[in-house]
C-alpha cells in the first residue's frame, strides 16, 4: 500500500499490456491504466445507461454480451432487467475480476454473485472470432471510444471486421452498443453502413466532453 496525499494505492501491476492500478481516493476506488483513468466506483451514469437503453431497445433480451466487467456497473444494471436470463461478461485483465469480487460489489450490488452471470476471462477479440453463441444485447465499453483505445489491436473493433464479426454473434432482432468517452461522427456514419438504425446518447460529465453510447439495431 502506498500513500499519496489523498490517494491510497492498493495495488499495482505490470500484465502483457501494461501496467494497471487500483487507488482508492474520497470513499472511492479508482482503476488506473498505463498511467491513464480508466474508471471509477462514482457515477457511472454512461455506462447503466450504455445496458439500459440496450435493453429497452429490445423486445427479448434474454441472453447479454456485455464487453468489459469494469467496476460492475453495467453488469449490475443488465440483472436488474427480469427478462434477463443470462449475462455473459469478457473481461481480459484478472486483476479486475478480483477486485470486483474484493472491492466493488458493494458500490454495484454484488452482480458476480448473480446466477445469470457468467464471466469469461478473455480477450474480446480473440473470443468473438470464436464464440458460438447468439445474443440478444451486446454492451462493448472495453475502451474510451473508437478513437482512444486501450490497445491498438482494439481499433479493429470498430472497423469492417470487428463489426462483421460482431453482426454474426447478434440475434436479428438484436442490438449492439458502444461506449464511447467522446462523440465521434466518422464511427457513427460507418455504424450506418451496417445499421439502419443508430441513436447516439450523450451524458453530461463534470468535466471535459460528454460520455456517448451508441445504440445500433436493424442490420441491413
């Protein structure tokens, strides 16, 4: 444990893509990545509202992708749905699994210990490529945006083959979302090339641009 004014580092660690940090600061805890936020136990608006709009969209959501376990608050909100029946999480860091188990579920409503959850410690990449599975809703906020991602091989997710691949996991009658720490005109047009309908949701932060979900339903 180190301590630094206001801030308590719980931990931190080096993984194949860097370094990764837990801090806590002002009754919260913070996830630090290769020196960048990444998120956070408050709030949390962006990502409830990234599963709920998902799910509203949707007259079956039984079954619920959801990239990225994060601090749980997207998970939390999908259990929240009766029609769900089960939520599938990939979270690639296991760091982060544990410390949701160790730390967060108090801020998000203990969503691990749910019988309808089921997290899978992957890359999301790689999984989609070979999952053979159909959903309902599938939730990606696995980094800031299409334009500001964790990894450079994540770039994909966003481009012809990411979307391709992600088109053949989605249920017809499905929805694929996004979330996005900034709006981005170039990813929402080529959402429309495979949509034929895409909304973009934009929530107010204290600071800085506001958070963004894009929700994309109706393949052509």
């Amino acid at each position: 444990m180190i301590l630094q004014s206001d801030i308590t580092i719980l931990e931190r660690c080096s993984t194949p893509r860097g370094d990764i940090q837990l801090q806590y600061r002002n009754n919260n805890y913070e996830i630090i990545s290769n020196g960048t936020f990444l998120m956070a136990t408050y709030n949390g608006e962006s990502e409830r509202l990234l599963v709920k709009a998902s799910l509203d969209s949707v007259h079956h959501p039984r079954k619920v992708m959801i990239g990225g376990l994060g601090v749980g608050f997207s998970l939390s909100e999908a259990l929240k749905n009766n029609r769900v029946e089960e939520v599938v999480v990939l979270e690639i860091e296991e760091k982060i699994i544990e410390w949701n188990n160790r730390y967060f579920g108090e801020y998000s409503n203990h969503p691990l210990t749910d019988s309808r959850t089921r997290v899978v410690k992957a890359d999301l990449l790689q999984w989609i490529q070979e999952a053979n599975e159909k959903f309902d809703v599938i939730c990606l906020d696995i980094d800031n945006g299409p334009d500001w991602t964790v990894t450079e091989a994540n770039h994909s997710l966003y481009k012809e083959s990411g979307l391709n691949t992600l088109l053949g996991l989605m249920n017809p009658e499905g929805v694929i979302a996004f979330w996005s720490a900034n709006s981005s005109d170039a990813f929402a047009l080529r959402l429309s090339e495979y949509f034929h309908e895409v909304e973009e949701y934009k929530v107010e932060v204290e600071r800085g641009e506001p958070d963004v979900v894009y929700i994309a339903k109706v393949p052509k």
